[in-house]
C-alpha cells in the first residue's frame, strides 16, 4: 500500500518569491510504503507516536505541532516497517508555463497530475522490484489519497490510464523513468479524509517535514532538522536517496536556483549543487 500526500500547491500564475503574493515556491508530494498486512497497525502506531510526542490530538498533523513534537515524532516514525518517498518541485521555472496537450483535454490539474506521475515512477519501481525479489505474481498496489476538495481525482485517474496506453504504444514523452504498470492498477485507488486515516497522518509527516526543509518563505518556519530524522525509512536506489527516495524538481539542480539554506537538505540526501 502507499499512502500519498501533499504540501504546498500546483499553482503557476503566479508563484512566490518571484511574485510578491502567490502560489507557493513549492510543491511537495510524499508518500509511505508498506505491505498491505500492516495497514490495519497504522492506527496503534499513531497513537503511540500521539503519546510519546504528549501530543493531546486525536489525529497526527504535522503542522499543529510543537518543533519538540515534531521532533519526536519524526524519530518514531524512522523506526516504523515502512518506506518514505518524496517529490519537491521549486516552481519558479514553471510560473506561467502553460501545458497546450493538458488544455486540449480540459485538464485543470495537468502539474499536480506531472508530479504524481514522478512520484510513482519510484514507487511502483520499488514495489515492482520487492514483487520480483519474492517473485510475486499478479501483486498490484493500492494507493490511498489524503483527500482535497480543490483536486478531481477522476483526472488524475483518466491521467493514469493515458500514460498506460502510451507506454503499451512507446509513445511517452518522457521516458528516463515509467510507472510500472505491472504493479499498479488505478482502479484500487481511493482519496479519504486526513483525520481518519492514520497511514494519511504518516504521509503528511513525512511530505511536511520535507517542505519545512525546503520552503523558506512565511509562514512557513524554515527548518530542515525534522527531514533529515527521516534517512533511515528513505527508500534508496543503488544505495542512494538522491532521485529516489527524495527527488528534486527542475533537473539539472541549477535550474531550482535554491538558496543555501534549500540546498541544506537535498546536499543531506545525496544532491550536489554546482556553480
């Protein structure tokens, strides 16, 4: 199973710093992955994060806690049996850019649909590379979206199953990565509210944190502490988070154009950033 969540949002109009006010800088999209068999232990792993963090919420959100709950609970989860993934896109390149193929279609999300696209190009990877390790045939992956009013899930649906009937016809317009269809079917995806769900609640930890790391403009607290507590569930590639686990948008790095301290926690996870 994989759990997705979300920071910041998609839009391009206008994006912050480079307009006075906004769409944020940045778009991060995160997930975990576990075994299905775990899912229904997601609930007593909240509560016990709840608790050691002495956080008196019902439901874990990153942003109502305290950096000394957030450091906590970060710790509790880097021991949890899972897997993080996480897309940062820095949106400057992308203000006002405009998708003609997306406008044909009428799709008014195409950019979020891109950055899932990214992101589950290394999720299903992974899971596809686990399926073969064990040599599991016909084990397929089902995602769960923390829900947003403001996103048409039967978009990002339709999205999913055009890029299937590209890759069957080697018709992808980028091809350095592709989902791996052979684990991943859309039709077992659901979107479910954040407070009832506890695999959700870890999701948006572990994309939070990351956007904390990253986003150096108010309101957010720029720290990027909380991200780093997270190496040991990172998912790797040939040993390396860098692309993987964590993965930075634009490429090449130089065209983010980041400040030193955004460069803090991709440098952490492998990046390397040249004059």
């Amino acid at each position: 199973m994989a759990f997705i969540d979300e920071a910041g949002d998609p839009g391009l109009k206008n994006v912050r710093p480079i307009d006075p006010a906004g769409a944020t800088e940045w778009l991060c999209l995160g997930a975990i992955v576990m075994r299905s068999e775990l899912e229904p232990k997601t609930t007593d792993w909240v509560r016990a994060i709840l608790s050691e963090a002495e956080c008196e919420r019902s439901d874990l959100h990153y942003r109502y806690l305290t950096a000394p709950q957030k450091r906590t609970a970060l710790s509790e989860i880097s021991r949890l049996p899972l897997r993080g993934f996480v897309l940062a896109s820095n949106k400057k390149n992308m203000r006002r850019y405009r998708n003609v193929n997306a406008e044909r279609v009428q799709s008014r999300q195409w950019f979020y649909n891109f950055c899932l696209r990214l992101l589950l190009e290394r999720v299903t990877d992974f899971c596809f590379r686990h399926a073969k390790k064990e040599r599991a045939k016909g084990r397929l992956l089902k995602i769960v979206y923390s829900e947003r009013k403001t996103h048409s899930y039967s978009q990002t649906a339709a999205y999913q199953e055009l890029l299937k009937i590209q890759a069957k016809n080697d018709a992808l317009v980028l091809s350095k990565r592709r989902i791996r269809w052979e684990v991943l079917d859309w039709r077992l995806n659901e979107a479910v509210a954040h407070a009832t769900c506890a695999g959700s609640q870890l999701a948006d930890a572990v994309t939070s944190a990351f956007y904390q790391a990253s986003d150096t403009l108010p309101p957010t607290k720029w720290n990027s502490e909380f991200a780093k507590l997270l190496d040991p569930i990172m998912a790797k590639e040939n040993g390396a988070c860098m692309d993987y686990g964590v993965a930075l948008q634009p490429t090449p790095t130089w065209k983010a154009k980041l400040n030193d301290r955004q460069r803090q926690i991709f440098e952490y996870y492998g990046y390397k950033f040249w004059p």
